[in-house]
C-alpha cells in the first residue's frame, strides 16, 4: 500500500559522482592553467636574464679587447644604428644594458649592453644578444603543457569519478535505509560501515534513529492493543445493562452512545491486529462492481454507485482478492467521505481500481504529505471522528497489496483511489 502525496513535478538530479567528477575536472583544468602560466612567465623571465647577462660579460669581454687591440670581438659594434636611446649617450664610462623589444625577421626581441669606450663624446661600444631563436621555442613549451594537462585531466577524472561511486555508493545505501524507514519499514538498517568518516557516522545515525522509532512505535501498538482488550470487557458489560434500562428517549441515547463506544473498540483491536502482522487475507475470485455496490449499501450513506463496462463482458472483470477486507475498505472510505466531506458522494469502479469522492473541502495538506494517522483527522472543517477510519483502510489495503492513494480533485472534492494489484 502506498498513500500518495500531492502530484509534484520530479526533482532534477545530479548524482554526486558526476558533481565530484566535475569539480576534479575543472580544479585539474585550473591547476593546469595556472602551472602552464607561471612556467611560461618563468621561462620567457629566464630567457631574458640570461640574455641580459651575456650581453653584460660580452661588453666586458669586447671592451677588453678593444682597448688592448683596437679591434672589435663578441660581435660588438661602436655606435650602432639600432642602439636603443637609453644607451646611446651613456653619462659615465659604467656597462649599461637595455631591452629592445624590436623584431625584425628573426632578429629581436634582444638585450643590449654598451659601454664608452673612453671619457665623453666617445664612442660606445655595444652588444646585441638576440632572445629570437629562445623564445621562439616557448609556443613549442605551451603546446607541450597542455597535451601533459590534457592527459593528466583524462587520468584524474575516471580516478575522481571512481572514488566519487565508492561514496556515492555508500550514500545511497544509507539514502536507501531512510526511504524504507520512511514507507513504514523500521526493521530496515544500514549495517556496518567500513571507515570512520562522516558517512559512517551517518549511517549509525539512520540506524539509531531507526531503533529509536521502532522502540516507540512498538510502544504505542502495545498500548492501543492493551486498551483496546481491557475496554472490550467493560463496554460489553455496558451493553447488556443497556437492556436493562427502560424503553425511552434516554435508553436510545445511551444505547447509541455505547454503541459508538463498542465501534471504537473494535477499530482499535483492528488497528492493533493489523500493526501485529496477525491479519492474513483470504483470496477468492469476486465481481469487484457487486462487492462494492454492497459495501456502499451496508454503510447506510446515499452514494452514486458507477461500474464502467470494460472488455465484451460488459463490466469490470472479476478479481481474486478478500471481499471482506475490500469492503471494510470502501466501506470506510464511504463514511470518511459522508462524515468529513460533502455529498454528493460518487463511487467509480473501472478495471482494478476503485475511485471514491466528495465535493468537500478536501484532504488536508497533512494528511497528503503523511497518509492517515490515528487519532487525526487532519482539520476542523473535516469534521469531528477519531481518525481511525482511513487508517484502518490503508492498513487493509496493504495487506492486500493493493495500492491507496489521497488526493485532492482540481475543482474541489477528497479522492480517494485503490487500484488492486493484478
């Protein structure tokens, strides 16, 4: 038996392996991108200081020779035409050096370095160090960095993704218990969970909480058994004085008081038998269009009966389940719909399923998100009862593995639908 919620549209999801796998893939491509620029920028400043130290130890080097021979050596020039402004007019015989940004054909960027070759007015001796041929290699560099980042996102992905189903496996384990839990399963347990970590953590949670919930809903049945056995003598009694009283006004009204209270009595040890597990239905093969015309009639409420012919037989096929439990069903749904609805009551019947509603205010929002309860009846403007009615149905109806469901019509009215399984 399943009681329904509210029609909602389905969450979208995405699963927590694809969000872990997706999160490794984008840190990987940062990491990438970050590593790939700081090895760039590294580079490209290595290449530089290395040219500009050349460029320093060549003028040393060329000014020595210069000096001693007269002739000029390391490729270096006095006054040459490209020398950048800064160098050209030097205000102390001190090596200087600057960057030439300047490409022509393969010649550039370069680092230069001059010196005077005497006191002002001078010439200045000066070498080129061309950066062009180095740093030509740095696109071969970038290329190289990103295959390497490309292989190492293609190994880390499956790897996060691998470790991302191992948690995500262990999550809907434990995602798993606390559904079941919550459709009325309390025996449901997560069990051992290897590791210490907070999924482990939770799953003892679900667990405790589980025997928490099952430790007082035990409880609570005992309870509801042990009154309902201990109020079954007295309330007998109370009938048979009943008897005793003379016939009037006031007999009739005890009389049905105490017939009310016998009904709650027996409500109760239904409720109990159910939560025990000792209820065991007795299928046979019924027409399902008579047995709930004879339901509806046994309530003693007015209610439009409609058998919708399906098939060449001109009607609803006959169904194998227990008529007695099936009518205490739509017989309680009936009543529910009379008492805390509003006439007129209509009951259809097509196929498998069974469909009872009112034109009332309808089932509380409460009673949707959590199916029927005990003792609640949800809302003032449903009227007054103990609330046992629909739980005595659903209990019924999952005995006989069929499924309940509660809805609220569009244009107003309780739905009541059970569809028997096949």
């Amino acid at each position: 038996m399943r009681t329904s919620l509210r029609s909602t549209s389905p969450l979208r999801r995405v699963s927590l392996r694809r969000r872990i796998a997706a999160l490794a893939a984008a840190t990987a491509c940062l990491v990438a991108v970050a590593v790939g620029v700081l090895v760039h920028l590294w580079i490209a400043q290595d290449i530089r200081d290395r040219a500009e130290a050349r460029a320093f130890n060549s003028v040393y080097a060329a000014m020595d020779v210069y000096r001693r021979t007269g002739a000029l050596a390391d490729g270096a020039e006095l006054d040459p035409a490209g020398l950048p402004a800064a160098l050209r007019h030097p205000a102390d015989e001190q090596r200087h050096t600057a960057y030439d940004g300047r490409v022509k054909g393969t010649l550039g960027p370069s680092y230069w370095a001059a010196q005077r070759t005497a006191g002002p007015g001078s010439p200045v001796l000066a070498v080129q160090v061309n950066m062009g041929p180095e740093l030509a290699g740095l696109p071969r560099l970038d290329a190289a960095m990103a295959v390497a980042s490309l292989v190492a996102l293609a190994v880390a992905v499956p790897v996060a993704g691998y470790g991302a189903g191992l948690l995500a496996r262990r999550l809907r384990r434990v995602a798993e218990t606390a559904g079941r839990i919550s459709a009325g399963d309390l025996d449901a347990r997560t069990g051992p969970t290897r590791g210490g970590d907070e999924v482990a953590e939770i799953a003892a949670t679900v667990d405790a909480m589980a025997d928490s919930l099952g430790r007082r809903l035990r409880t609570e049945r005992q309870f509801t058994a042990d009154v309902a056995h201990e109020l079954r003598t007295p309330v007998g009694g109370l009938l048979a004085a009943v008897d005793l009283l003379p016939a009037g006004e006031t007999e009739d009204l005890i009389r049905a008081r105490v017939r009310d209270l016998r009904g709650l009595v027996e409500d109760l040890l239904e409720v109990s038998r159910l939560d025990a597990g000792a209820e065991r239905p007795v299928h046979v093969r019924v027409p399902l269009g008579e047995v709930v015309r004879e339901a509806v009639a046994r309530t003693g409420f007015e209610a439009e009966v409609e058998v919708v012919a399906s098939g060449a037989q001109g009607g609803p096929a006959p169904v194998e389940t227990d008529p007695r439990r099936l009518e205490r069903i739509v017989g309680n749904l009936v009543v529910n719909a009379h008492r805390h609805g509003a006439a007129p009551v209509r009951v259809t019947v097509e196929g498998r399923t069974v469909v009872v509603r009112d034109h009332g205010p309808g089932f509380p929002a409460e009673l949707l998100r959590h199916g029927p309860r005990r003792f609640h009846t949800g809302a003032a403007e449903r009227g007054s009862g103990h609330g046992l009615g629909l739980t005595i149905a659903a209990g019924q109806a999952r005995l006989l593995g069929a499924e309940l469901r509660f809805d609220n019509a569009p244009d107003g009215g309780a739905v009541a639908t059970l569809r028997l399984p096949g």
